[in-house]
C-alpha cells in the first residue's frame, strides 16, 4: 500500500531529523517533534485496519489517496525547508495547514476503521496464526502422472540431445513439476549424469549474465562445480559454457522463458554429443514450447482435478462445520495449483469461523474462468486481506528477481531498513524479530516461500 509506504517513510524522516538534531532555520524542532506526533497517530490507526471488507474498498482507496496527498505535501514542505529555502508566507501556518490535513486523514481512518470492527463479518485477521499449509515440497499432489510422462523421456535411451519443454497456465505447476524432477536423487543416479544445472530465466534477459547463471549454478557429480569460468564477456562465456558441456552429459533446466531469443541464444552454447544429454525447458507460452521441441514430445500441464480429486484432500482437511463451504471454495479454485495455494494459507488465518470462510467463498466465486489471468484475481483477493504493514513488504518483493532466492538475512535487514514495520511494543522485541513475524506471516499465507533452510531448520532463501 503506497499510502502507507509513504507513512513510514516520512516518520523515518522525521525521526533521522530528530536523531541529527539539527534543523533549518525555518523548521523548529517543536515542529518536527509535533509534526512527528501526528505521523505516528495516523501510522497506528492504519496499523488498526487489517482487513477491507468489499463493500468498504472504494472508501479505503479514496481514504489512501489522501493520505499520500497529506503525507507527499508535508514531505515537500519538509524537504524543502530543510535544504535552506524559505516557505512562501508564513511559515507557521503552512505547517499548521499540513497538520491539520494529516489529523482530518487519521480521523477518517479511525472512523473507517470502526465501520470495518463493527461489521460482525469483518473481524480482525491480524492476530491469528497460520496453523495449516497447503503447500510446501513434501505436499506435492496429483503431479505423479505429468511425472512419470516427463521422466520418460529424460531418462529413455535416445542419444540425440533432447529439448523437453513443460507449458501450461500461469500458476499450474510447472516449476514445481521441473524442481520435483531435477531434485530426485534416483533419476540422477539412473540417468548417470555429469553435470546439471538449474536456471530461472524469467523476463528481463541479460544474456551474459545468463550464461554465466548456468556456468554457476552447474554442479557435477557430488560437488559443486565451482571451477568453470564464470566471467568474460559474453562470446567467452558461450565458449566456455560449450566447452564444459562437450564431454559431458548433462541436464540443464531452463525455468520460465518467455522469449524465443533468449533460447535462439542460449542453444548455441548447448552442444549435443548423442550422449543422452537433455534440456528441461518451462515456459507459459505453447507456442515457444513448440517451437523449442526437437522431438514430438511437448508437456502441457492439466488444471488439477482431472486426474487428481483434490477437492476430496481439501474437503478432508476441514473442519466438519466448514467442509461444504471448503468443498465449494475448493471447486471455485477450478484446479489451479497457485489458486488453492494461496486460498489456503488464506483459510488458514481463520480455522474455526464458518462467516470469514463465507466470505472468501463469495469472492472466490466470480473467478473468472480458468485462464491467462485468472491468477491476478486470486493474488489480488490475497493482497486485499493482508494487514498493512504487510503490503508494503509484500509489494517490495516485487524488486527481487522472479523465483530467484533470496537471503532471508539480507531481507530482514533491507525491510528493517525500508521501514515497513511498526515499533515493537515490547522493549524485549527487536525490529529484526518483528520482521521476521512478518516473513513468517505471508510464508503462512503461501504468498512467499522458504526454498532453502540450515541444517538447524532455520530458514536461509
Ligand atoms: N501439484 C502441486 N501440489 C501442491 N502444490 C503445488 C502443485 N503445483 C503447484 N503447486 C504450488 O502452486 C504454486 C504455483 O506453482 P508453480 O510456481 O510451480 O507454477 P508455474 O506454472 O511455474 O507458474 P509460473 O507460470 O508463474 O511460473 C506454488 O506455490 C506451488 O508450490
Ligand atoms: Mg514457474
């Protein structure tokens, strides 16, 4: 949420101004501190409004828009004065002008904010625990069957380098089918190979980086194969990715590739020796996954239900005073993995109460139809029920590279630092733990995801 974003990152100015104790000759400190006051207030109204109801979205959104007005002005104004120059007119009143719109903002939220607790069917989500997942590795479902076709083929006794591309839906599975694979040790062995590599191409392609992305990621028998050459500029990085690949066998998965080119460019690197080496290759678009096909062998992943009765699994994992209304959410679903995944962890915010699983169960039910942005709907219901503080977080991921890890370390402190967290209430709690509570919440809701854990379970990527 930018409104609130915005919040945030004013008070950090505000309290940075504060720390240096330092202040233009237009800005006093009393004003600083008051003005930091109102920021504060209106911040912890907002922190109180965790969950909008449908009905009360045009409100929030208007109610946002001028919070970042309020927010934006005073910021000028303080950047302004601060950098030495002078307000026109009197000064004072200006800033009184600009308090004064920032109290009428946090008025508005707190009347909001008690329409929404008033509502019965809106009760506040920011407190409750995720207690189930639908997710996570060793959840796999009904993917037993696109499994076995896929490995049929890497593993068959073909020698001519064989490209396999997996196509599908937005959310289907397709990563996860091509990570299940790359990941099983028994096919490794059976398949005796030399080197693999796993790659997350994605949108924005650099194509030296790329090459050195595989050069990097390659592990050979047992170790990382940590000694090839992974810098150069683009023509020595294509020598040398072929000439490590010649004498090998070796499996690549390209994940996610959206542009003819990028594979046009990578190919040329990917020497077929007739040693029985392949090419895993995901992509949403079929036409590419057609195009890239050397044989007549093209994966396209199915909407769960057809071959696997996942509504059963969810029926049963339900409580018995919500199992019809779990069987119909499961149904508006309509199969898609991602779907189920992150209406699950929203579920799982709220066990017990038969009124909220209602409500997602009506917002769930004018999905559109299973297709090429059907998944936009159901990311959006999820972003519209996470509390604020959590939006701004969330949105934020949005600047890390698609399905590519990221040290949860480096993330704390970054989300610590961007400021999108409220002050711990406790003087025991640090701003690290709150983050990592935030981390843990959208992990709960299946919106971000643990990829790599340390040996003491604590999480890494
Ligand atoms: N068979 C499955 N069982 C359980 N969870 C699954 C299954 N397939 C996918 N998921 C979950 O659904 C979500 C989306 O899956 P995935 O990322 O593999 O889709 P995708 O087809 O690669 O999407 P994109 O086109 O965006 O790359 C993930 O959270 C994943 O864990
Ligand atoms: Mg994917």
């Amino acid at each position: 949420m930018a409104a609130y974003s915005a919040v945030t990152v004013f008070r950090h100015t505000l309290e940075q101004l504060l720390d240096s104790d330092q202040f233009s000759p237009h800005i006093s400190k009393t004003q600083i501190i008051s003005l930091h006051e109102k920021v504060c207030s209106l911040q912890s109204s907002l922190d109180k409004i965790s969950f909008v109801p449908k009905l009360k979205r045009d409100k929030m959104k208007d109610l946002q828009n001028r919070i970042r007005d309020a927010i934006y002005a005073a910021q000028d104004a303080v950047d302004y004065w601060n950098r030495g120059h002078s307000p026109q007119g009197s000064g004072e009143k200006t800033m009184k002008k600009l308090e004064e719109d920032i109290k009428l903002v946090e008025e508005d939220a707190v009347v909001l904010e008690k329409e929404i607790r008033n509502d019965p069917k809106a009760e506040n989500l920011f407190l409750a625990q995720p207690s189930f997942n639908f997710s996570g590795k060793d959840k796999i479902v009904g993917q037993e069957e696109d499994f076995k076709n896929v490995v049929e083929i890497l593993v068959d006794d073909k020698h001519m380098l064989q490209v396999i591309p997996i196509t599908g839906l937005p959310g289907i599975g397709k990563t996860t089918l091509a990570r299940s694979i790359y990941d099983d040790k028994r096919i490794r062995n059976s398949f005796r190979l030399s080197i693999h590599s796993w790659v997350t191409v994605s949108q924005d392609v650099n194509y030296q980086e790329l090459l050195s992305k595989i050069l990097s990621s390659m592990e050979s028998r047992g170790s990382q194969a940590g000694d090839h050459a992974t810098q150069g500029d683009e023509d020595q990085l294509r020598v040398n990715l072929h000439q490590t690949l010649y004498h090998n066998k070796y499996l690549i998965v390209l994940d996610d590739v959206w542009d003819i080119m990028v594979w046009d460019q990578v190919r040329l690197s990917l020497p077929d020796n007739k040693n029985g080496s392949r090419i895993l290759l995901s992509t949403r678009i079929s036409i590419l996954a057609e195009t890239v096909r050397n044989s007549n062998f093209m994966h396209e992943m199915k909407p769960l239900g057809l071959k696997h009765n996942y509504k059963d699994d969810i029926t049963n994992a339900c409580l018995a005073h919500l199992k019809d209304t779990g069987r119909r959410i499961a149904d508006n679903c309509k199969g898609l993995p991602l779907s189920i995944t992150v209406i699950g962890g929203l579920l799982s915010r709220e066990r017990l109460d038969p009124d909220y699983w209602k409500r997602i169960e009506q917002d769930t039910a004018g999905f559109a139809a299973i297709g090429d942005d059907s998944y936009m709907e159901i990311l959006s219901l999820s972003y519209n029920n996470l509390p604020a503080y959590l939006k701004g977080c969330f949105l934020y991921m949005g600047a890390f590279p698609e399905d590519a890890g990221t040290r949860v370390s480096k993330l704390i402190k970054l989300c610590v630092a961007e400021g999108f967290f409220p002050k711990p209430s406790l003087p025991t709690q640090t701003m690290e733990l709150v983050a990592h509570k935030a981390l843990e919440n959208l992990i709960g809701r299946n919106l971000i995801a643990i990829s790599e854990k340390s040996s003491n379970g604590n999480w890494q990527r």
